[in-house]
C-alpha cells in the first residue's frame, strides 16, 4: 500500500481522536518494518481496539464493516478464491450475485489487490472492510490450516510426481521442500496459538486426520483433504526437526524439538508410531508458559494452608496420584519450586525431564543402558540430597528405595497412577512393600484431576437450576436459596465450548495416626478413604463441586472427571 495512503487514513483516525500524531508517526514505523496495513500496525501497537478503529474507518469512507465471525459463508463462495490468493492478498470472498463478487479485506484503498483479483478471477469485485484478525481466522476456519501452501506444493508438481510419492527418494527430498517446511511450521504455530497441549497426526485409509488436544478435550483441525498425498513427507520433515531417522518406518522412534513462536522457546515431545495406513505422529507441546506456582494449580485457601506445611517437612513421602495428563507433573513442579532455596539441594529423576528448573539438579531415566528409577535413586542418595523428586513409583524396587530414602531423612516427593488418595496405599502394599514401612514413611497423599473454567467472554448463570443443585446436595451442603452457578454459551474465544483453561480439583490425606493404624492392619481403601472424609478430607467430587459453586467450572464437567461414591454419615 502506497506511503500516501496509510497518511491518509492515520490523518482520518487523528481527526477522529482515536489515536495521536505520534501514536501515527510509531505506527508508520512498524508498518513499514512489516509492509502490513496501517490499521493492522496500529493495532499491534496497543494504539486503539480493532472493533472501534475499523468502525471508524469504515464511517469515515463509507464502506460497510463486516464482522465475519458472525458470518456463515457457502462453501460454492469460497472457492470461487483459491487459498493461495485469499492467503496472499488477505481477503475472504462473502458473497457472489450478478457476475459481482464481494470480498472482505483490511485496506480499503488498495486498488491494486482488486484490479488483480479482478483479473485473476475475470468477475467484477467489490469490497467491505474487515479487521486483518477476523479474515485471518477466517481463511483458517474455511480453507483449512495450510491450504494455500499445499496448493503451492500440488502447483509445482505434474502428475507423474504426485503417483511417485511413495518412492523414498521423492519423499525424503519432499521432506526438505520448502513448502512442506512451511506447512509444518504452520501446524505447529497455530496448535501453539490455539493453546493445544497436543498435536495428533492419524493416517486412516482414505484421509490423514489432524487433531489438536486443546483443555484436555481433542478437536478435529480443518485440513484441506489434499494433505493425504503429502503424509509421508509431512511425517519426514517432523522426524528431521527431531534428529529421528527418516527411514525407519517400522518401529516407534521418539524425539525432541526446540521452536521459537512468538519470541517463546516451545519445547516439543515427538513420538511416530508404525500403523496400518503409514506413520502416526504425536507431538507433546511443552510452553515455557508453563506457570510453576502453588497458588495458580486450582488449591483451596485451605488446601493451600495444608500442602505448604507438608512440603517443609524434613522428610518423608508426599504422593500426588491420578490418571494421565491430570497434572500431577505439574503439581510436583510447583511444589518443589514453592522450598527450592540455596539452602536445600533437590535431586528430580524423570521420564522425560520436562521444565527446567533453575538451582534443581535434574536427571532424565535411559532404560535402554540400565538408568532406571531404580537405579538413579540409589546413586543420588551418594550425593547428599534434602529432597528427591521419582517422575513415577512403577515398581517394588524403585518404591522402597523411595520410602527407605524417606526414612533415612530425605523429602521425597512421586506419583503414582491410581483413581484416588487413598488408593495409593493398596498400590504400595500391592507391589510388596511392607506396611510398616508405608505407614511411618507417608506424609500426604493428593489426589487430582483436571476441570475446564467457564470461558469468562460467554460466562452466564442458569436459569433452570434447581435439578442440578439436587443433584449436588447429595454430596456437599450448601443453602441452596443463595447458590448460583453458571454456564458458558461459547463463544468465539472459546471455540464454542463454553469453557477455556483448567484448573485442578483435589482429594488430600494428611496422615494421621488413625490412618497409620490402618495402614498397619491393611485396610482396604474405602475404609482408608471414609476414615480421611470424618477426619475432614474433601473428596475430589465434593472439591469439584466447591469449584461449580464458586463459579469456576459446571457441574457437568464435574461429573464427568468423577465418580459418586459412598461417604460416612457425619
């Protein structure tokens, strides 16, 4: 866009007092550094909000604004614009009538891009204005992650080459294309950018199926269908990034990449899988965001109270347990960074080592050369630790050492996977450890799962309450006349789920010399568990339930992570 009518449009914003002179001459700056729309450097800048700067634009010029958004546009408009252009031109097609097509675009005032759609296309072309977020977002949702960089590919190849693409030499030499560089790259920063936590990559017989695990729930990524023929290219530029050897597609290989999205270090877990239909791929996305703060992991103010005064113990074994991906990493993390000081030396054994951690001697587990568990822990007790983090107790071996390491005046902490606190007792006693020394080693057992927040962008109370607050007297006591719970309708934000981020929700038994004795007579877990609950253990039902009547999350969504169980009458 010419010089003279980013001036033109910054003056108009000025005469509009929605930014100043010199918010003008910065936001010329950028936008020259970036060769983007004035609206869209402003923007970046922080100057004005996007809905009110491109209101008055489109006052100012008298051209309509057009939230796309709200819009539901046929799927016969959008091809009338293949990818590679709406990507270069930053435009989105809304409507055809008349041999006249509209398009949506963030500069109004650049000729050129009609004149050349016009000639691209040979229709007449009109345009609405559109904030460069919302068409951005837009050709994502319609054309799918990439498309305009697999048309690139297809463009570039005849047929012969598209029906060679299982021959190795094509695909390895595909895998150094840069437009497959660039389409990976693409699937990497938007999982980052969608707050994924996972990227799956699944070959089936007739498509290759993309999904992000975004909140603990996967969603299907729309993915133009062509990606199908670009699988085992796709599959070679991943295992590349990961130092994995592109031509073993028999076994699992597993890997590590490093990226930087956005000025952040993303750390990535690669794992490939052999299956029917060629390599799956998973990616493990690990955000330096990663927040390593007892107060942020979901903790009540009383929970809170009870887990800072266990970790200062000076020693004994502290449990967190719970499926996979329900955090317990993330809790361990948090807890050792709330005591890591100068004065305490703090060993962690881990498969693999996910956060670095400043000050924390960290060791990563290599099965293959005998560095187990096991192993690990019986030479760091040669090197004077205070406190040892174990990754996971899998075996008898590895969960005596801990808890003899436990009695010898060391803080342990470790996971285990099991369906609640309580439960972690059986599982010790199960893999042979005797119970006098579960007893007089354990200190805390937690117990955890993860719950999604309401999306605070379409966050509204029920209406029709009075069924679900039934169904929640059951297991806590609450007046029913003042509770209030609430509901996300979903929104753009939260991708219309109604929830975004996660918090934790806990079960934590403090042993107590009731529970001690139990352990010693081998109590079955439910008697452990209904004990904790008179001695005043919140179960991870009822800690859920505080959270929905807080306002946190749904009853819903505390009901699915739980289970309804028997407790003592008080």
């Amino acid at each position: 866009m010419p010089d003279k009518d980013n001036i033109l449009i910054g003056q108009m914003l000025i005469d509009q007092k929605l930014i100043t002179p010199e918010q003008l001459d910065a936001g010329l700056k950028e936008q020259r550094k970036t060769n983007d729309f004035i609206c869209a450097a402003l923007v970046k800048l922080k100057f004005a909000p996007e809905d009110k700067l491109y209101s008055t634009l489109s006052r100012q010029l008298n051209i309509p604004y057009v939230k796309l958004a709200s819009l539901n546009i046929a799927s016969g408009i959008i091809m009338k614009v293949p990818a590679k252009y709406a990507s270069h031109y930053k435009v989105i097609p809304i409507e055809f009538a008349d041999n006249t097509l509209t398009i949506a675009m963030t500069d109004p005032l650049d000729v050129r891009t009609l004149d050349d759609i016009r000639l691209l296309l040979g229709v007449e072309v009109k345009s609405v204005l559109s904030s460069e977020s919302d068409i951005r977002d837009a050709i994502r949702k319609y054309y799918g992650v990439g498309a305009e960089t697999l048309e690139k590919i297809i463009d570039q190849q005849d047929t012969q080459a598209q029906q060679q693409k299982d021959r190795a030499e094509d695909i390895d030499s595909m895998a150094e294309d840069a437009s497959i560089i660039k389409f990976v790259n693409q699937i990497l920063s938007e999982a980052v950018r969608d707050r994924a936590t996972d990227i799956h990559i699944e070959p089936f017989k007739d498509e290759l199926r993309t999904r992000y695990r975004i909140d603990g729930v996967l969603y299907d990524i729309n993915i133009p269908e062509t990606i199908k023929y670009f699988h085992p290219a796709i599959v070679s530029r991943i295992k590349i990034m990961a130092q994995l050897n592109i031509a073993e597609r028999r076994l699992p290989q597993d890997g590590r990449i490093k990226i930087k999205i956005n000025e952040e270090e993303i750390d990535l877990r690669v794992s490939t899988l052999p299956t029917a239909f060629g390599e799956g791929v998973h990616i493990r996305i690990l955000s330096s965001r990663f927040f390593l703060d007892l107060e942020k992991i979901g903790l009540m103010p009383d929970e809170l109270k009870i887990i800072g005064e266990v970790i200062k113990k000076p020693h004994g074994v502290i449990f967190v347990t719970g499926p996979t991906g329900s955090g317990k990493s993330t809790t361990l993390y948090a807890a050792l960074a709330k005591i890591n000081s100068a004065g305490i030396k703090i060993i962690t054994i881990e498969d693999p080592v996910e956060y670095q951690l400043r000050g924390v001697n960290q060791l990563q587990v290599n099965p293959q050369i005998g560095f187990t568990f096991a192993n690990a822990l019986r030479h760091i007790l040669r090197h004077d630790p205070d406190v040892i983090m174990v990754g996971e107790v899998r075996d008898y071996e590895t969960a005596e050492i801990a808890i003899r390491s436990a009695l010898t005046g060391h803080l342990v902490f470790s996971t285990l996977h099991t369906n609640d606190a309580a439960g972690a007792v059986t599982r010790l006693l199960d893999m042979g450890v005797e119970p006098f020394l579960v007893s007089s080693s354990l200190e805390c057992l937690i117990a955890q799962r993860l719950v999604r927040l309401i999306c605070e962008k379409c966050k509204t109370p029920v209406k029709n309450k009075e069924e679900i607050l039934r169904e929640m007297s059951r297991d806590i006591k609450f007046d029913a006349n003042k509770a209030e719970i609430f509901e996300g309708k979903g929104c753009e934000a939260c991708r219309f789920t109604g929830y975004r981020g996660r918090t934790g929700i806990h079960e934590i038994i403090v042993m107590q010399d009731a529970i001690r004795e139990m352990i010693l007579e081998r109590a079955s877990s439910q008697q452990i568990k209904q004990k904790a609950v008179l001695l005043g253990m919140r179960t991870l039902r009822q800690d859920g339930l505080q959270k929905v009547l807080s306002g946190l999350t749904t009853f819903t969504e505390v009901v699915r992570v739980t289970q309804q169980e028997e407790l003592p009458e008080d």
